[in-house]
C-alpha cells in the first residue's frame, strides 16, 4: 500500500511549523498546588506568537488555572505554590527581578463574565491607559477610537461613549472589555471562556475577531465549546486531571487525535 | 458509554444500512453474472433492473441519516470519518449496483451460441470480483484492514484476467452475429474490471474510518 498524501513527518507532528515562529511563551516543567491538590502537574507548552492557542478539557482539569498563571494571577491566592519555569518573551516571569506590573500590562485577561466598570463607554477604555499616566485628552480620544475599532464595537458605540457601559448588550459589553483590554496595548490575550454567557451571534462575533486579532496578538483561550476551539485555535492542548494529554495542530486533534482520551473527550463521551 | 447513546445508535444504524446496501449489490452482482450463464434471462434482468431501484433508494437514505447525524451530533476525528465513510461508501455501492444492471442487459444481448469458454472466464473473473468485495464488507464490518489489503492483491489478479480476456477477444476473426457477442463480453469483462476497482475503494473507505490515512489500493 502506498499512501496517496505524503503523511507529515514526526518532527512535523509537534505543531512544528509554528515553533518556527518566536515564542510569546515557552512553559517548562510547571507544576501548581492549591494547598496539597496537586492541580497542575509538570506542564510544558509552546506558545508561539500571533497564533490562537485553544486550552480545552473538563472542569477541574487545570485548565484555567493554567492561563492565570501565565499572568501570575493565581499567587494572589496565598494557598497557592509553583514550580518550573514560563518564559515570557525568554524572560523568567517567577524570576524575583521581574516585574509582575510590567507582564500584566502586557498580558491583558478577558473573562467568562463580561465586567464592565459601571463606568461610560469611553471612561471603561481610558482606565487602563489613565492608571499608565496618559492624561491628553487628543491621545485618549485616538486609543478609544483605535481599541474599540479593534474591538469590532466601535460602529456601535461610537454615538454613545458617554452613556454607561452596562447599557451594552452581554455581547457588546465582552467586546468593550476586549477594548479596554487592548487599549493598554497588550502583547497576550488571555480568555477564559469569553463567549460562554453569550448568545451565538455574539459568540461568533468574539470569535471572528479573534480571527482578526490574532494578526497582532497572541492568543490563549480557554473553551468549553469543542467547535468554537476546531474553528479559531492554530493549536489545542487537551489537558486532563492537572496534566496536558495533548498539545497538537487544532487540525490534527479534531480529525486524527493521537490519545484515545483526547477523542473521547472531543466526541461527548466524558466531560 | 453511555454518555451519548442516540449518538452511537446513529453511527451503528449507518453502518448497518451500509452492510445491509451491501448485501443487495452483493446479490444483484451474482444474479447478473447467472444472467451470463443463462440463454433466456429477460424476466432475470428485469429482476435485477427493478431492484436496482431500491439500492438507489437505499443510497439516499444513507446520505439523509448521515446529513442528519452530522447536523444533530456534530461528529469529530472518527466519528466523523464513520459518517464520512458511509457516505463514500454508499456511493460506491450505488454504482456497483448500475454496473450489476449493465451486466445483466450485456448478456441479454448475447447470442444463443455465446462461447461458454469466454462466460467461463469471465465467471472466473467475476469470483474473484466477489471474494473482494466480502473481504471489502467484511473488512467495513468489523475495522480488520487486513482483509483491506487482500483486497489490493486481488485486484492484481482480476486486472491481469481482464487484459488476457481482452486481448483474446480482439484477435478474433468475426461474422456479424459473433462481432455482437465479442462487443458485448468485452463490455462485460470490462464492467467486472469496474466493479473490482470499485471493491478496493470501499476497502480504501474502511482504511480510512479506521486510521484517516489516504491508501491507494487500487
């Protein structure tokens, strides 16, 4: 039997073509406890820049946890401990000289809630660049317009921007905190089920722009909805009980996954 | 499982329908070649004409379960190549169950005097056609690429016969009514070719559910 396509090489099974790409991330050996609960358990992973890299996996798999840590999110819960070592930008984000102000200006978090401040339109975008010192009004203006352009909301909010921001549909308002995300001008996006309160129009509106901006940033979202990862992510990682089953080309795990784990999970038998 | 019984209901109901569009080319195949053996076969080519109508139907059938099943379940990897398969396979069969009609209607077309040496060859042909074609089923039924590769040597055999069988024809000296005979058996050896390649794509559709990769038996 010969085969008809020529099947990728092994080197190329490990979203090779990516690691080519400079790296927003490179995540070593990380392990995570919350008090003993060994919850994230010798964690390695990839993540090259300007790709969308889909985290899926049941509840209480880890997979959450791990996108906080990659903000340093999670050591605000004083139970926690960590060890191994993520890279951000080949810098150490645990090293004791590195700023966590500085990474998390640099990696901005949408949650699984749009949380507006009850604040306007244009105050909730102008927050983040206010607390960074940019106080001309042109400026302001110019990243308001910029973020919410970006942000896919600024058609409908552009006549509005001083009317409060919980006026917004649930959609609308999880593009706006998209906005204020970008408006401090991030390099990461971290989501954590974005689109899992919304309806499917806005739900396929957050995941067209991640489409869109993923031409400049990079992008890890965690998603329950198999479908929203098959469609959006350049990559998945299934993880499972605190431990990464399989990290491979979203292509690759949605039509061939190495781990009998990993398709059931895709197809609905467990999770 | 468990977790999603309609789901797996849906995906064994397809494969079934499958085997069972098998089983009807299957019996179609061997009532057109006893069409070859036998001088007056139009009530048995009629026969075989009307019950090509419900391999058709069976067909269509096929690609409504599966449309559905892909709509409802949203198979991924496997379970998709299951839904996949029985498409591609559905539509190999239909076209298995035409060549069995053409068959049929080439040997009614035969004279009296039919040289029993050429049915016999091509009855031989024909056999080994049929053992691929369970090999193919069976492979499809129970996931065994091992019977998927039997496949592929068979063909060999059937192509070989085929081109001695043509050659013989074509270097005979003809009158009219034998120039009609050596036509229509030509024609015959060659929908039996047919219908073998046709056998090593539906084994070419199992390796695929089984493992995704692309193999060219033929």
């Amino acid at each position: 039997m010969q085969t008809k396509h020529e099947n990728r090489s092994v080197e190329d099974n490990s979203i090779n073509a990516e690691e080519k790409a400079p790296l927003a991330y490179n995540v070593e050996q990380l392990n995570l406890w919350y008090a003993d609960n060994h919850a994230l358990q010798d964690i390695s992973m990839k993540i090259p820049e300007k790709s969308v890299t889909a985290i899926i996996g049941p509840s209480g798999c880890g997979k959450s946890t791990f996108i906080k840590t990659l903000n340093r999110m999670t050591e605000m819960n004083p139970i926690v401990k960590t060890n191994g070592s993520i890279k951000y930008r080949e810098n150490e984000i645990f090293a004791k000289n590195f700023s966590v102000e500085y990474l998390r200006t640099k990696v901005g978090m949408v949650f699984q809630n749009p949380n507006p401040f009850p604040k306007s339109i244009y105050d909730n975008v102008t927050y983040g660049p206010k607390i960074h010192g940019i106080k001309d009004k042109k400026t302001l203006d110019e990243i308001v317009e910029r973020s919410l352009k970006k942000a896919a909301i600024w058609d409908e909010t552009k006549d509005r921007l001083k009317e409060n921001a919980f006026g917004l549909s649930g959609g609308q308002q999880q593009r706006l905190c998209i906005a204020r995300c970008l408006a401090i001008e991030p390099d990461i996006i971290l989501m954590d089920e974005p689109t899992s309160a919304l309806d499917p129009i806005s739900t396929l509106k957050i995941e067209e722009l991640v489409q869109e901006l993923k031409k400049d940033y990079t992008i890890v979202i965690v998603t329950h909805n198999m479908q929203q990862a098959a469609r959006i992510s350049d990559s998945t990682a299934f993880f499972l009980n605190g431990v990464i089953v399989e990290h491979d080309q979203t292509d690759k795990i949605f039509s061939s996954p190495e781990k009998k784990e990993t398709e059931d999970y895709i197809s609905g038998r467990f999770g | 499982m468990g977790v999603r019984k309609s789901y797996e209901q849906d995906l064994t109901y397809l494969k079934q329908e499958v085997l069972a569009m098998g089983k009807y080319v299957k019996y179609a195949f061997e009532q057109s070649l006893l069409a070859l053996k036998i001088n007056d076969n139009q009530s048995l080519t009629q026969n075989i004409v009307a019950d090509d109508k419900n391999i058709n139907s069976m067909e269509l059938k096929i690609m409504d379960a599966a449309m559905l099943t892909i709509a409802k379940q949203q198979p991924v990897a496997t379970d998709l190549r299951r839904c996949i398969v029985a498409l591609k396979m559905a539509g190999d069969l239909e076209r298995m169950g035409d060549i069995a009609v053409d068959i049929a209607k080439g040997s009614a077309r035969l004279s009296e005097n039919r040289s029993r040496n050429d049915t016999d060859q091509l009855t031989d042909m024909a056999e080994i056609a049929k053992q691929m074609f369970d090999q193919a089923m069976e492979a499809y039924e129970n996931q065994e690429l091992m019977h998927a590769q039997r496949v592929a040597s068979l063909d060999d055999h059937v192509d070989s016969k085929y081109k001695s069988f043509i050659q013989k024809q074509l270097r005979q000296k003809a009158d009219e009514v034998l120039l009609e005979d050596i036509t229509q058996l030509s024609f015959i050896g060659r929908y039996i070719e047919r219908f073998a390649d046709h056998t090593t794509n539906l084994a070419e559709w199992v390796v695929y559910e089984v493992n995704g990769q692309h193999f060219d038996l033929n």
